[in-house]
C-alpha cells in the first residue's frame, strides 16, 4: 500500500467531503457514488485519527440557487 503523508490524506479528506457536500442523489448510481464516497472518508479518518470529525454545512443561498437553476 502507498504511503501519503499527513498533509495529503487532509487535502484528500477535503476533497471527499466537499464532493459529498455537492451530492445530489437522484438515482442508484448517485446513490452508490454516495456511499462509495462515504466509505472513504471513514478509511481517510481512520487515517488520521487525531482529525476532528468535521460536519458538512450546506449553504442555503447556494442550495436556492442550485434549485432555480
């Protein structure tokens, strides 16, 4: 197994929950997009124990703005 560094799982830790706050499920796809990217997030956290667990806040400016399209 390859090994990253500490900075590297983070920035990948981010990357994964920004696009799990960007996430719409609409089909199964989406829905196994969803738990595909939820499992890597607890690999990635596993990782990095030490890390807070962080909470997705969803914007509802972008959220309307996204709904109007």
């Amino acid at each position: 197994m390859a090994s990253f560094s500490k900075r590297s799982v983070e920035t990948l830790l981010d990357l994964v929950e920004i696009m799990l706050s960007c996430l719409q499920v609409f089909d199964r796809d989406d829905a196994k997009e969803l738990a595909a990217l939820e499992q890597a997030r607890r690999e990635l956290g596993a990782i990095l124990p030490e890390r807070k667990a962080s909470s997705i806040v969803k914007f509802p400016a972008a959220e309307a703005q996204r709904a109007t399209g």
